[in-house]
C-alpha cells in the first residue's frame, strides 16, 4: 500500500485530494488529516459513503499542525499504526487564510506547521517518498514587492531555516509596532503571502537537507474554499466571475508531485503542474519556468 497523509483533509482541497489519491489507484491508503477528530469522522464517512469500498484506505488521524503535542501524537499513531512500513508520501495542505489578521496566527499554520510536520513525519516515509507543500501564488507574488535582497533570500536555493526564521521574527517585530515593512524591503508586510513565501523558502531547505526524498511545494489554484470564501464575500461578484474553480481543480498539481515523474527536486509548481518562479507570478498559460 502507498499511504499517504493529507493535513487539514476534512473539507476543501484536502478532501478533494484523499477522494483523488483513492481513486488514483487501489494500492493507494489515506491518513485523512484533520484538527478536529469528529469533523475528519465526518469527512470520512461523506467519502466511504459516496464510494464504500474505500471504507477499508481511510483511516482520520488527528493532528493540529499548529500544536507540537498534536504533531508528536500524530507521529506516534502513524508509527504504530505503520510497524515496519513507511509512508509513500506527505501532503501538507493545512493553512489558515485571510479571515487570520494576527501575523503570529498566520506564520504558526502556514510556515511553522508545515515545517513542524515536515521534521516531524520525515523519519517515517520511504526512501523516494514524497513531500507535497501546498502554498500558494500569494508567495511569489509576495516575494516580487519585495527588495532585491529579500527576493535572493527568499530564492536562494541555499537558503537556512535559521534565515527564515530571522525574517520571520522582523515581521513579527514590525507588526507589532516597532519599524516598517518598506525599509525592511518586506514590501507591505502582506500576512499571507509572506507565510507562503516562506513555507516555499522552507522546502528548499528541507529538500537539500533530505535528497533521498522528492521535496517540492505547489499552488492549487485560486479555489473556492473557506479558506477563500471571505475574500469572494468581500468582492459582491460571484466565484465563477472571479475565475474560481471548485476544490476538485485544485488537486492537479498535488497529484502531480505525489505520483508524477519529477526530474528535479526542491521545486515550486503551479496551479497546471508546471514549473513556476519562486519570485513572481507565472499563469497556468505561460510557458513553464526553466530556471533555477
């Protein structure tokens, strides 16, 4: 069996994406990820009601990528749960949006939680396993505003986690009153797409620190989730005029990482499975990025 795990997999593209895993393939297990254990029962029981035979490859795990206690429980679990196996791969698509305002909230799910999953779950996964972050286009489009400096940081394919976290805690600095995002060439300190910038940053180091893992983070695309939804609220137009897809479009380039033939390590992809600049904005109808 190729078991994976799915953080905040009880509704939006985290349950799309246990749905598509299972359906890929019937060798294919899911750890449906989820912070409340009774909202992921749930979530399982929508799934194993629409098809029962899957009834057998779900199994909830509890886990609040924002708590260590939660992610050392998890772990626990899957060790047990595993024996001797090991996991195919890890999706961390847990996240927070911007209904969060605190920038500390922000960074605790969006950069620290997929760093605290990514250390902690490491061990148990397979030589040649996979490592999926779902980030988002907020990161690179973030990083463009940013000054020259930051944006060779944010890129550097050398980069430290101590280097992140440095960054991180200046913006918690600003954020609280003392500097500002501009002279710190943080651009306008936007939350979101500073936590995705650097959870992107994250994999880099994660994937040079473990090269007998495929590392490589994505963006599922602009979808209508809750996590979206208060924006969608806020702009008095309806999803289909924003040009937002359902949450079933924003499993392509998840699914890609986890089961695609992947030449290169350490990698941001775009909504449409395809290579994308960690430093600006790339369109699903662009050609893919070569680059570094």
């Amino acid at each position: 069996m190729r078991r994976i795990v799915v953080t905040g997999a009880n509704k939006g593209i985290g349950l799309a994406l246990v749905s598509a895993i299972l359906e890929y393939a019937d060798d294919t297990y899911a750890y449906l990820g989820s912070r409340d254990a009774d909202r992921g029962a749930a979530a399982r029981a929508s799934l194993v009601a629409m098809r029962p035979a899957w009834a057998s490859r779900i199994e909830v795990l509890p886990l609040d990528v924002a708590d260590d206690r939660s992610v050392a429980d998890a772990r626990a679990a899957l060790e047990a749960a595993l024996g001797q196996d090991r996991l195919y791969g890890v999706v961390n698509n847990a996240g927070v949006g911007i209904a969060v305002q605190e920038l500390a909230s922000m960074l605790a799910v969006n950069t620290h939680g997929v760093r605290r999953v990514c250390e902690a779950f490491a061990p148990l996964v397979a030589d040649g396993g996979r490592f999926v972050n779902v980030t988002s286009a907020s990161g690179p489009m973030f990083v463009a505003k940013c000054s020259d400096e930051r944006k060779r940081l944010f890129t550097n394919p050398d980069v430290q986690w101590s280097q992140i976290e440095a960054v991180m805690e200046e913006a918690l600095r600003i954020a609280s009153g003392h500097g500002t995002y501009a002279v710190a060439g943080l651009a306008d300190g936007e939350s979101y797409g500073l936590s995705k910038a650097c959870a992107n940053a994250f994999t880099l180091a994660f994937a040079r620190a473990h090269p007998r893992l495929h590392v490589n983070a994505c963006t599922p695309g602009f979808i209508e989730t809750d996590l979206t939804r208060p924006y969608l609220e806020s702009s008095n137009r309806t999803a289909e005029e924003l040009g937002m897809k359902p949450p079933a479009a924003g499993t392509r380039a998840p699914m890609h990482l986890l089961f695609g033939t992947l030449e290169v390590n350490g990698r941001y992809y775009g909504s449409d499975a395809r290579r994308s600049p960690l430093d600006r904005y790339r369109s699903p109808s662009d050609p893919e990025y070569l680059g570094p």
